[in-house]
C-alpha cells in the first residue's frame, strides 16, 4: 500500500489474486478449489454513449457519422441523410425539396446544405 510503487490495475488485481490469497472463494463455495491458472484479466476501455475509444482518450463521433449502439462503432450516415454534430446517436433525414426527398451525394454528409433535389 504506501510503497510509492506504480502498477497497472491489472497488475495490481493479478498480485493481489495470485500472490496475497485475495481468491478465496470458501465462504461463497464451500469444497471449492480456485484454480489461479486459468485467471484471465483483460483491460477495456468504457467510453460514454455517442463516444468511441481512440486509445487512451474516448472521443465523440464525427460529424457526419452517428453512434451505432449495437456495434459501439461510428457508422457514416446513409445516403439521403447528414448529421451536423458530432457524438449523435442518428442521422437527420435530408428535407423535402420541391416536394420530393432531399438526397446526398454518398454516405457521410455533414449538413443539411449536403442535401439536394
């Protein structure tokens, strides 16, 4: 504890598990042997909604693109659609022009002015 020694919280997890005994699970499971070899830590990053990691930082989506929830990912916005701000979690369908939908030119577009008829 007031070693002034840094670590990694991995590293500081895996001595406390494996070197101090901080494994024990008898009162929980009684007759239960752990086995400290098959232990497996793995870091990973949490970033807040509309955010994904750019190692170390998190970082909001482009404008242009959205946050997809399912896949944690930055998806460009589908053609006919934009997004003017970043960290969204949708794109903005383009507006009626001349009575007909507003398209974009591709994928990714970053404002209304994007969309034409």
């Amino acid at each position: 504890m007031n070693s002034n020694d840094r670590s990694t919280v991995q590293l500081l997890l895996e001595k406390l598990i494996l070197e101090e005994d901080q494994f024990d699970v008898h009162d929980i499971l009684p007759n239960t042997v752990p086995d400290p070899a098959s232990l497996m830590l793995q870091s990973d990053y949490a970033c807040p909604v509309g955010q994904v990691v750019m190692a170390p930082d998190c970082v909001p989506c482009a404008i242009g693109t959205y946050f997809e929830k399912e896949s944690r990912k930055c998806i460009p916005c589908p053609t006919g659609s934009y997004q003017s701000e970043s960290g969204q979690l949708q794109c903005i369908q383009c507006p009626m022009i001349a009575g007909r939908p507003g398209v974009t030119v591709g994928p990714g577009a970053r404002s209304a002015g994007d969309c034409k008829g």
